[in-house]
C-alpha cells in the first residue's frame, strides 16, 4: 500500500483548469519532486492534497484512508502537512521555538 496515493484528481476555478487527471503514488521512505514552471499547477496541486482546496474530482488516499474530502485541519492531524513559501516567524522566539510552533498540531500540546 502506498503511502500517499492521487487517483485522477482534477481542479478547475470556473473555466479554468489548474490540475487535469493527475495521478501519482508514493511508497513510505520514498522521496519524489514536483517541478514545473510558474502556473504549472504545483501549489495547486499541494493545496489539494492537504486539504486548502476540495477536488473537483478524483481520490486522494493517505495512508489508505480516504482524505479526498477532509479539510486541511483533519488532514493535517493525521500528520499531512504543507509548508508555505512566505513564512512568518515569532520575531521575540527562537529558531526551536519557531519550530515547536509548526509542531504544536501534531504533537497535540497545550501552547
């Protein structure tokens, strides 16, 4: 069983379409890259599998659960999650506290 699993996932905003039958797997331990140029679709496409954006159809199983139509805070509680680009840091924490922030979802603290 895969590890993360895209069945033919399709995006579209209205007329436009960002993501066009899209499949790919990946095995546990196994390292991939996504690359394209601008407007290929590559945040899109990480958008969707963490749950910022809903399908307009396909699957996405992670861990052989069906995450297709879970929000980004279920996904992200079963330990699927996605950075940003721009990101902003508590300017008074340091470097590990910054970090502990990110991981305060998925650790389940009290912060």
């Amino acid at each position: 069983m895969a590890l993360l699993e895209v069945n033919s996932i399709t995006k579209r905003f209205g007329g436009l379409v960002a993501l066009d039958n899209v499949s790919f797997s990946i095995e546990e331990g196994e390292i991939r890259g996504l690359i394209g140029p601008n407007g290929a679709g590559k945040s899109v496409m990480f958008k969707t599998i963490s749950g910022f954006y809903q399908p307009t159809k396909g699957q996405i199983l992670y861990q052989g659960e069906d995450i297709t139509a879970k929000g980004a805070s279920a996904i992200a509680e079963r330990g699927l999650v996605r950075t940003f680009q721009e990101t902003t840091l508590f300017q008074e924490f340091t470097v590990y506290d910054n970090v502990l922030v990110g991981c305060h979802l998925r650790a389940r603290s009290n912060l």
